[in-house]
C-alpha cells in the first residue's frame, strides 16, 4: 500500500495545519492549545477532524504524516 493510498486526500486547513505542526513536535493537548490560543478540548476536536481527514488513527502517524511532506526524501511505509 502506498502512502497515497493509505492516507485520505482531504487538504487540511491552515489552523489544522498548524496544530499538526505543533503535535508533530510533540507539543501535548494543553500545550497546543496555549500556543493558538484556545482550549485542550477544541485541539480534541480538531484533532479527530485531522485523523479522519487524513485517514490517520493517533499522533505517531500525524508526525509521521507531516514529516513526510516536510522532507519528501523520508519515505513512509508500512
């Protein structure tokens, strides 16, 4: 299976995309939520919106997810 296969096609938003910038550096729920100003209950929410957005199941596979479009020579399989 390959990565286009695995992961949905869905493009995520410029606010979704900066709190998978944030999660992919291992920032946790709370300290998401200080740095774009809103509560751990809405990085929640965005959270879920993400995995199924993307097809993802939890935050190893969003991290792995952002850095492979981060570097494109780092190849995702499974």
């Amino acid at each position: 299976m390959s990565a286009t296969e695995r992961y949905g096609t869905r493009v995520p938003s410029e606010r979704e995309q900066r709190v998978i910038q944030l999660v992919a550096e291992g920032l946790k729920n709370r300290e998401v939520a200080e740095a774009i100003g809103t509560t751990e209950h809405v990085v929640k929410n965005y959270l879920r919106v993400i995995y199924d957005k993307l097809g993802l199941w939890n935050r190893v596979e969003l991290a792995l997810w952002y850095e492979s479009r981060r570097n494109p020579s780092v190849l995702v399989t499974q």
